[in-house]
C-alpha cells in the first residue's frame, strides 16, 4: 500500500481548513522495531508531516 501520497495530499488539503484535523491510523506493527511490518522510513515520514504542522 502507497499511504505516503494519499496521506501527503490529505495533509496538504487539511491544512488549507480552518480549525481541521487529519488522523491516520496505522498498524502498531509499522513502528514496531521488532515486528517484520516495521518501516521506520514511514514512521520518518509521518513525523515529518506532524511537525510541520497546518
């Protein structure tokens, strides 16, 4: 699944709505270090997104 794209253009458009908020809920595996579904690179990502802020 490519959630990077959809998720990086729900950001974009959230950020343009007043007093809107974007929620993505993802399987506790993919920031599990331990787990075979971990993808820090992911993890990265959506950090990134969450600092930047609206």
């Amino acid at each position: 699944m490519a959630i990077l794209p959809v998720v990086g253009v729900l950001a974009e458009t959230v950020s343009g709505l007043v007093g809107a908020e974007l929620a993505v809920n993802i399987h506790r595996e993919v920031a599990d270090p331990a787990a075979h579904a971990y993808d820090p690179g992911l993890m990265a990502r959506l950090r990134e997104l969450v600092d930047r802020g609206p």
